[in-house]
C-alpha cells in the first residue's frame, strides 16, 4: 500500500499497564510534534475510542511522564470492541476527529485489534509491544520487562532476609503469564534454589532432591521462583506437594502479583519506550503498517502484527544451563 498523507495520529494504551508505557507515548508524541503532526490521546484504550474518550495532546499532557510507572492514557479492557459493531463506532468516531493512524502500545490483544482495525478498516497502525511478559516476538525485550525483572529480584532479596533468618523455604510466584521470562531471569539474578516455568516442567521429585541436596550442604536459605502459568501449578499448589516430602521444612509463600507492574521504569525501560516511540511515529509517516516496532541487536525492526502475536518467543536455552549451574 502506498503510504497515506497523515496529519493526525491517535495514541493509546490498552491491555495491562507497563513500566515504560508513559515514556513511549512521551515519545510518540514529541516526535509526532517534530514532524508537524497533530497528536491525540486516546483514553482508556480501545473502551475510549468507542466511547470517544479522544482529546488532542499538547507539551503539557507529556510533562513529568517519563519517569513515571502505569500510563496516563489509562487503559481498560473492552468487550464491545471484539464486535463489528463496536469497531464500527470506534471507526466512526476517529474519522469525527480527523484521526489518520494510530500507535497502540499494550501486549498481544491490544496489538491484535489495532490488526484487525487496519483489516476492517484500513486505519495505519503501529504497535509497540508494552506488557512485562516478554511474550511478543519481534523484539529482544518489551517494554516494562526490565523493571519487572528489577521490582521481583528487590522483592526477593528482601524475602531472603527473612528466609535466612529463620532457615525456612520460600516459594514466590512471580507475573508472566504463560511465559517465563521474568521468573528464570528473577531466579539467576537472585541466586534462587529452583526457578519452575511454563516452558519446562520439572517434577515435584526431583525438586524435592534439589532441595535435599541443598540442606545438606548447609544452605541458609532457599528460595523457589515459580511462573504464575507453571505445569506444576502455581506456588501454593507446589509448596503444599513439597511439604508432603519434606514435612519438617518451615515453608512459606509469597505471591509478588501486581506488584511487578508498578514502579518508575528502569533506565532501560526508558531507553527502550524511547526508541520506540519515535520509531513508531516514522514507520507511520514511511508508510509502515500493521506491523510492531520492536528492538533486536539494538536496531529498530519492525515486524508484521500478526508474526508477532503469533510466532511463539522462547526461552535461552543457555539461560537453563546458567541457571542449573549456578543453584548446584
């Protein structure tokens, strides 16, 4: 498709919230302001598109926002935007405001209705992959995982001052889905006993035999990283088959839950939401659609929507490796 004169570009954020989410729509529409565009803030996500929740932006709306965690557009999940009809008055009222592309920043839901409005309706879109599961392809880190790493291994290094105070097992679930990006990074970066994923299931058995290794070698403290969409169950699940083997353990759990998603954005967050912020105002104005602005090798790469969502993103094997060698 050739690209579209585009003079007005909307903004919005759906899906869970994300560390980085403010820093990218900063940056969107300051580099919307650099290339003369008019900038529009799209709140509550999709539900405010329906709901024409669309305000123009100006410098004011963008002051202060970098280092701040959530996302001022605020965001909302929208059942009347998985209809045609919803889609429809969504459509409608952007045409109202004269609104030529979008840049949607959420995870795979929130990138899939930007694909299907470009299908319905031919709206230019942009996504740029906002979620702290790392779950999207075409990108080596989403926006918000870095921090969400940094808030779990803070959590869990006060965990263990408790755990070795006391000799005690700690099992703490950590956010991600069905993903387990954030537990095995959490796990290596705090000398966790076991780190249990989706991706890989580890028998109760055998975690019983770690842990028995460890006691024996007078560890003071051990802890388990479990990924909220483990096999094997969630923390509690696993903490209660574990107990049946080692009754004599003092075994606690902690859930970290919506913890993760809060917080100031790392450095690198900021970095990252950044450069992508910009990357999705110029993929827009050279005429990319429909795809994800993402980085790889620290160069902007944008991938078509669908691939993204679709193609599944897999662990390092060597983290695995990393991660066995370090809680021997």
């Amino acid at each position: 498709m050739e690209p579209k004169t585009i003079k007005k570009i909307g903004v919005l954020t759906s899906g869970g919230d994300s560390p980085g989410m403010n820093a990218a729509i900063r940056a969107a529409v300051r580099a919307g302001f650099y290339y003369n565009l008019e900038m529009y803030g799209i709140y509550r996500g999709y539900e405010g598109m329906i709901q024409n929740d669309i305000k123009k932006l100006d410098s004011k709306n963008i002051t202060h926002v970098l280092e701040r965690g959530g996302t001022f557009l605020k965001s909302a999940r929208s059942a009347e935007f998985r209809t045609p009809e919803g889609r429809q008055k969504a459509y409608d009222n952007l045409k109202s405001h004269g609104i030529d592309a979008l840049v949607v920043i959420g995870g795979d839901g929130s990138l899939t209705g930007a694909h299907l409005f470009y299908k319905e309706f031919g709206v230019p879109a942009i996504g740029l992959p906002g979620t702290i599961d790392n779950d999207l392809s075409g990108t080596d880190s989403t926006i918000g995982f870095d921090t969400a790493c940094n808030t779990a291994i803070e959590a869990i290094d006060k965990i263990r001052d408790t755990a070795t105070s006391h000799d005690r097992l700690f099992f703490v679930e950590v956010m991600g889905r069905d993903a387990g990006f954030i537990a095995i990074n959490a796990g290596i970066g705090s000398a966790a006993a076991a780190i249990l994923i989706p991706e890989k299931k580890m028998p109760i058995e055998e975690l019983v035999d770690k842990l028995k290794v460890r006691s024996k070698a007078k560890k003071s403290s051990n802890i388990v990283i479990v990924a909220e969409g483990g096999k094997s169950g969630g923390a509690a699940e696993i903490a209660e088959k574990v107990k049946k083997f080692l009754p004599t353990y003092d075994i606690k759990v902690t859930i970290l839950g919506h913890l993760q998603r809060g917080g100031a954005p790392s450095s690198y967050d900021r970095l990252l939401s950044s450069k992508l912020g910009v990357a999705a105002i110029e993929g827009l104005i050279q005429g990319k659609y429909d795809v994800m602005a993402g980085l790889i090798n620290h160069k902007v790469v944008y991938t078509p929507i669908k691939r993204a969502i679709v193609d599944d993103k897999t662990l390092d094997e060597d983290d695995f490796r990393v991660a066995k060698i370090l809680s021997t």
